[in-house]
C-alpha cells in the first residue's frame, strides 16, 4: 500500500487488507500449516502499523496479567523494519512462502521502488479530495519507473477511495481519475469503496470486529485478477 503523501488512510488500509487476507489464510491452510500475514511497517516517519500491533500486546499483557490468563496472540506478523535491504527481505519472505503486506511511508520514494520490484500488486488508497488527489499521478509515475524492473511479470495496480463522504464528491474524484494513466492505460480504481473509515480508524491497537468493507474490497481485487487470468488464456489458446 503506497501512496506518496501521508494522511491517504495507507496504514488503516494496509491493516485491514492483511487482517481479510489472514482470516481467509488461516481458513484455507489450516493451524498447523499456517503462516501469518506478515506486515512490514517501512513508514519511516509514522510507524503507526508497528504502534498498532504493540498497542494490542501491551494492552492484552495487562488483561491476560489481571485476570491470570495467556494473552491473546495478535494474528499479524507485524515488523518495523530497518529498511536498507527492503527489496532483498521481501524477497525471502515471499520465499517462504508468506504473505507480504508493506506499509510504505509518504515521502519515501526509494523504499516505494524497492517494495514495488516485488510486488503482486500495488494498492494506492485515495480520500477524494484534492490534497490526496494531487500526489495520484506522481505516485504511478514513481510506479511506472521500476515497473520493467520487477523480478516476475509486473504488478497490477488499483486506487481505492477510501474515505468517501458524498456520492458527488466520489462521482468527481472518478472524473478525474479517468484522465490519469499508468503505463498508456486507464487506471484502475476499485468499484467497491470505503465509507466508514472512521469506525474503522477506531480501531488502532485492536482486532477488528468489522473487516465487512475491506473483505468487499479484497473479493473485488481477486475477481478482476481472476478475469484478467482467463482472459489472457483465451488469447494464448
């Protein structure tokens, strides 16, 4: 998840996409087979990802403590990573096996491309507003630099309006949207959009109840994958 501006609602998004695709993990691979998610805090500025984890573990120590019971584990795997060689642990982990969900700072464009020569996809989340909407079409321009670059085939991108207020403002932001591109094609903003981040930003230091949205907004990414899957052994065959 990037975006090159802070405040776009990347840590929340960043979270409860890696919270969606745990739960489903875990339900596929079964307890003894699993892996948890693991989510690279490389804000090097916020670290509110890292802040999010440590808040749950703090606060659960001290309920476990005061009730004699064992703490509740946080079901990420949560890292506030040194950065320098950020494209080489990626590429490890990915490795391993493990999902890799990376928070990447605002301003941070070297780290922007190390996580993006690994990446499956890139999810930039868009509060439709001006001030988020100007960094949009230098964000995909930073995108499109390293894209010959990655270690497979490339990555797909979506934007996700993740602060909606208004259908006319959402209506507006997509006009807008639709005159930018990445590499010659249209971007690709996600149908499904986010309207309760303020219920969800409540949630800092906590296991979400509520991942409703967020699991709309995962479904959806699959589906196009999917299709695009398809389409492209349609034309090979």
């Amino acid at each position: 998840m990037a975006h090159l501006k802070g405040g776009s609602t990347k840590t929340t998004t960043t979270n409860y996409l890696a919270f969606v695709r745990e739960l489903r993990r875990k339900r596929k691979t079964g307890k003894a087979k699993h892996l948890p998610v693991k989510v690279l805090d490389a804000d090097t500025i916020s670290q509110t990802t890292y802040r999010w984890a440590k808040k749950f573990k703090d606060a659960e120590a001290r309920r476990a403590e005061a009730r004699n019971e064992q703490p509740r584990e946080y079901p990420l795997d949560v890292e506030r990573y040194p950065f320098e060689d950020l494209d080489e642990y990626i590429a490890e982990l990915r490795a391993e096996g493990r999902d890799v969900y990376a928070d990447i700072g605002g301003g941070n464009v070297q780290l922007f491309h190390k996580a993006l020569r690994h990446a499956d996809r890139l999810v930039v989340p868009l509060s439709p507003s001006e001030f988020d909407f100007d960094r949009v079409d230098p964000t995909f321009h930073e995108a499109a630099t390293v894209f010959d670059e990655h270690t497979r085939d490339g990555f797909e991108t979506y934007v996700l309006l993740s602060r909606k207020i208004s259908d006319k403002q959402s209506r507006e932001c997509r006009d807008e949207l639709a005159k930018l591109s990445f590499r010659g094609e249209p971007l690709t903003v996600l149908d499904t959009e986010v309207e309760s981040l303020i219920e969800y930003t409540r949630q800092l230091g906590k296991i979400p109840p509520n991942l409703d949205e967020y699991t709309d907004v995962w479904d959806e990414i699959m589906r196009r994958e999917a299709a695009k899957r398809e389409a492209l052994k349609a034309v090979v065959g």
